[in-house]
C-alpha cells in the first residue's frame, strides 16, 4: 500500500514540530501504533502519529529494553 510519509523534526527553542520531509512509501500495513518503527531504505523511523496522515521523525538512539518505549521517544 503506498502512503505519504512525513518526516518531522521537534525545534525545541520554539517547542514546536517542523516538516522536513515527504515521501512515498510502500507500507506493510494499513494503521501504525504510536511508537512503531519503519525502517526505509536503511533508515529508521519512529511513528510519532497516524491519524490523517503517517508522521514520523528519525530514529537513532539505541533501544533500552529495561525502559518502556515511550520514554525513549523525544517529546511525544
């Protein structure tokens, strides 16, 4: 299933999110959970929501399995 996939960043000075980026992606599925991770042309990217559209920002810490998920994520 193709989607559009942004790629938003969080400016904390403002506390606000920005689009950095639109693609197409070729889904595996329908509905993401918040917190689920994409991995895209070697890439990994964390679903911030997806409601009317899939937003997602770059993944890049290392997953702690003592801690829950949520916690990991950068101000969601």
């Amino acid at each position: 299933m193709l989607r559009d996939m942004y790629i938003v960043h969080y400016i904390e000075h403002y506390s606000a999110w920005y689009l950095s980026k639109k693609m197409l992606i070729n889904a595996e599925k329908t509905k993401y959970d918040k917190g689920d991770i994409i991995v895209f042309k070697d890439k990994k990217y964390l679903v911030i929501e997806d409601y009317t559209c899939l937003r997602v920002a770059e993944f890049s810490c290392t997953i702690n399995p003592l801690v829950p998920l949520i916690n990991l994520i950068p101000n969601v």
